[in-house]
C-alpha cells in the first residue's frame, strides 16, 4: 500500500496542468494515467488564448518548446461562414504582426500536445508519473480516498483526489451523481485530412453553419505539413431528434456542399472518422465533494458555443491546484471548504459558458446568422467590435442583449 497526499487521474491537459501548477508551489504529487504516451484523442484540436494564458503563468518556456517543436500551426482569426455561405474573416486582433508578436492560438494534434505536456510534467521534481495504470476501484476512506488498478497492482490512499479523466469518467457518473443530460451534452465527429485547399493564409480556423445542422457547426482546422482537423458538432439532443449519423453527414458535407466539394477535390482522408462524447458546461453541477474535486471534461465544463475543451480543463486545474494548497495549509478538506473550487470555477469559467449556451441557442436561427453575416460583411466597425470580443468578456455579453441588436438592424453599429 503506498500513499500520497494528491493523487491526479488523467494525464490530459488538465491533469498535466495541475500535477504542474503544484509543482510550482512546491508540493508533490501522484499522476497517473491509463494509456501509454504518445497517445491519441479524439479533439478539434485548437489550443485557445486562455490555455496559453495559464501555461504561460505556469512556466513561459512551455508553449516556447511547443512552439519549437513545430508541431503546432499559429493561428490568428476564425473564419465564420453563414448558412448563406457568406464568409466573414474575424481575426483575434484588430490589428497584428504575424511574424512580430506570438500568436494568440495554435493548433496541434491531441497526440503531439498531450505528448508535450506529459513531457514538460516529466521534468518535475515533485510530480510522481506512472503509465498504463487504469483505475477500476475508488473507496472513500476516513482520510480521503482509497485506489486501485485493474491488476491490484498500483493501490494508494490520497488526502485528495483529482479526477481529470475525461468525459467518459466513471467517478463523475456512479460516485458523483452527474448523468448525462441531451440538452447539455454534444456529439462529434472528426478526422484528418491532406490537401484540403483554401485556406486562410495567416491559417484562421473555420466554422461553417450549414443549414441542416445548426446549432452546431461543420469545422476546418489548419494544422503543420499540410494536414487538416475536420470535424461535425452537434448538441446531442437535436442529433437524436434529426435521427443524424454524424459520419455518414461529415462524408456527404466533404463530398456535396457546394463550396466545401471543390476543396475537398484532391483531399485524402488520413484515418477514419472517429466520434467524441462533448459534456457542456451550459448546467450548473457540483463538481467537489469531501476531498475530491473534478477537473475540465470529468467536471463537465466544455464550452457550449465553441467546444473548447483544452482551455477550460488547463483553467480548472489552475484553480484546483490553489485549492489544493489551502486545504492543506488549513488541514480542511470538507466538502464545505473545497467548496469555493465550485465557487471560483464558476466564476471564472461559469458565467462564460452560460453566456455561450444562449449564444448557441440563438445559432438555431439561420436567418439570424444570415443577417448577422450580411450586416459584419461591409462593417469595419461592426468587424472591429467582434474582435474585440475574443478578448474582452463584457463586450461580448452585448451579443444576447436585445439593443445590440436594434443598433444592428438600424445600423447604429
């Protein structure tokens, strides 16, 4: 029997996150995940400006390495395009200087990032990192948690336990009581491709909201050598009422679409297409308890809007790793006290994400993109507030505000 006083699950990026935030503190710790890497899974891929934020505060010289190792493409905007197939390019700055300034976010594959990641976690002095261990059984103990492998090989009793194992997480279901609920879940699909043309040529990915399956969106994502991240997402519970086969639809999109066809002419699809499980964050859960906390997808806390994943999981481990730290400088570890994990994940992340799910719901109407489109197509203005809003959190609240949009139908804006 060995014991630790924080055991991580899931060498994900968040639970490389914070196996590196406590480092940064001074505290050791167990990670340990059940694949071996480099491994694969199954993502979009886009490596967001809050990812790169927090990496950065952990340690600048992360996303330098990542950077170069060339397995990662920068990118500098995001192409929308509206059911009408009208395009607007929006980049995540006004103004910028490629080949000046570090990008705002990259693209890499799942397989190169989590790679890098278990790489950089590898290096620290305080991180304890085992592989292929594949936890079957948890037990909560008078202390905090017992836990075990499939082979009973690897047992060890934590004070606190980090879940980070992803959206198919056990513990999440069976010992936290979260289902899965259709309205606040989502479905993919994606693959990758070579030779798809077309794109953008400071390499912005794209969005495409095709008519038949908005609210969700068909995605293009530029990544090194060529190669692309293509994708299909939907909420699951309009995939379930349109009785969609998601692969089936990527593969006619690829092959029909009017526009889409002609750059997918001379495409190879590199692999096949494999399909993801999405738990939105657009529903307020308990995501601690007595000497537990869950982290990025085990806590449900994808994005509604985007997807994005990797952010928000790099993000909660920022914030569990802190609360870590006081449980022990208090030796409290009460559901009561780690409770303000809840408290600062919400409001950091929570109020984001409630403000993408009704942006989502509003992507349910075409000819409200449609117009939107119409109007940003020839507006400077209106161009350069949308870009403004990556960054700037309040101005993007104004999207769900009824006078924004008066102001945009009489072109007060």
């Amino acid at each position: 029997m060995e014991s630790t006083k924080v055991l991580i699950v899931g060498a994900g990026p968040g639970g490389c996150a914070t196996a590196l935030k406590l480092n940064k503190q001074g505290m050791d710790c167990v990670l340990v995940d059940k694949s071996t890497f480099p491994r694969d899974k199954v993502c979009g891929d886009a490596i967001s400006g809050k990812a790169i934020t927090v990496l950065n505060r952990i340690d600048p010289g992360i996303i330098k390495r990542l950077k170069g190792s060339k397995t990662a493409i920068d990118i500098w905007g995001i192409r929308l395009v509206a059911p009408n197939d009208k395009s607007i390019d929006v980049p995540f700055k006004s103004s910028y200087d490629k080949d000046a300034e570090p990008s705002p976010g990259y693209v890499a594959t799942r397989v190169d990032f989590d790679n890098h990641l278990v790489e950089e976690v590898k290096k620290c002095e305080l991180v304890d990192y085992r592989e292929q261990i594949d936890i079957s059984k948890i037990e909560k103990t008078e202390t905090g948690f017992y836990v075990e492998d499939k082979s009973g090989d690897f047992k060890m009793e934590c004070k606190v336990l980090l879940m980070a194992n992803g959206a198919q997480s056990q513990f999440t279901r069976k010992y936290v009581g979260i289902e899965k609920d259709p309205a606040h879940y989502a479905a993919a699909v994606r693959a990758y491709y070579k030779n798809v043309k077309g794109f953008h040529p400071d390499g912005f990915i794209e969005l495409h909201f095709i008519e038949d399956y908005i609210p969700g969106y068909f995605w293009v994502f530029p990544l090194p050598d060529g190669r692309a991240n293509i994708g299909l997402g939907l909420r699951t519970d309009f995939v379930s009422k349109r009785k969609l086969n998601l692969t089936k639809h990527m593969k006619k999109i690829v092959a029909e679409h009017p526009v889409l066809k002609e750059r997918f002419e001379d495409a190879e699809l590199l692999d096949k297409i494999v399909g993801y499980p999405l738990p939105l964050g657009s529903k307020t859960y308990n995501i601690s308890g007595d000497n537990f906390m869950l982290i990025g997808d085990a806590g449900h806390l994808i994005d509604p809007l985007t997807g994005e994943g990797i952010g928000n999981a790099i993000y909660s481990g920022w914030i569990a790793a802190e609360q870590v730290e006081k449980c022990f400088a208090e030796n409290n570890f009460s559901a009561a006290f780690i409770k303000d994990y809840d408290v600062r994940v919400k409001r950091v992340l929570g109020v984001e994400m409630k403000l993408s799910y009704q942006l989502q719901r509003l992507l349910a109407y075409p000819k409200l993109l449609n117009f939107f489109a119409n109007r940003l197509y020839n507006s400077k203005k209106l161009m350069d507030v949308l870009s403004r809003m990556y960054t700037d959190f309040d101005l993007r609240k104004q999207l769900v505000n009824p006078i924004f949009w008066m102001k945009l139908i009489f072109k007060k804006i």
